[in-house]
C-alpha cells in the first residue's frame, strides 16, 4: 500500500467514524424531541384546565369589584347626604342655640345679682 492509500484509508474510517457519531447524535436528538413533545401534551392537558379555572375566578373576581364599586358610589352618595344633612342642621340650628345659650346666661347673671342684692 501507497502513501496515498493509507491516508485513503485513514480518511474513509475518520469520515465513517464522524457518521456514525453524528447518527448517534441524531438519534439521540430525536429521542430528545420525542420526550420534548410528550411533555408539552402533558403541559397542555395540565395546564387547559387551570386556565379554564383562572378564567372563571377572574370572571367571578371581575363580578365581585362591580358590585363592591356599587356599594362605594352608595356609601359614598350615603355620605354625601349626611354632610349635606349635618351642614344643614348646623345652619338651621346654631343660630337659635347660640341665642338661646346667651340668654340663659343673662338671666344666670341676672339671677345672681338679684340674690347679691337680696342678701345686702
């Protein structure tokens, strides 16, 4: 055998060593794409229906911030009446009461100098 045939040789059992590996390599590859797939079925037939779920409790939640909005605007319409009642009694009131207290303080003072006078 030549030179040249030797590294004929030599080459040939490289480039078939260098299949062999990357046929290795694809079947692995493969195998690995197999199991990729079963998992991502899995996934998807665990995963559907927590999503389904999650859907419905913000569904359910969305319903639930609705209503509680509805019980604010009352509370809140609740309280602007009220403040609008009690600034209204306020007015009404404070003016009559006002007088009232400053005329049975006059007649205390007066009561109370009466007496003085009395007992002189």
């Amino acid at each position: 055998m030549t030179t040249g045939e030797i590294a004929a040789l030599v080459a040939a059992i490289a480039i078939a060593v260098l299949v062999v590996g990357l046929l290795m390599a694809l079947l692995s590859l493969v195998s690995t794409l197999r199991a990729l797939r079963l998992t991502a079925d899995e996934l998807r037939r665990s995963a559907l229906p927590l999503v389904v779920s999650m859907r419905e409790t913000v569904e359910q939640a969305s319903a639930e911030l609705e209503r509680v909005d509805t019980l604010l605007g009352t509370a809140e319409s609740i309280s602007t009446t009220v403040d609008s009642a009690s600034r209204l009694a306020y007015l009404l009131f404070s003016n009559p009461v006002v007088k009232l207290l400053a005329f049975l303080s006059g007649l205390v003072r007066g009561s109370r100098r009466l007496r003085r006078r009395g007992e002189v």
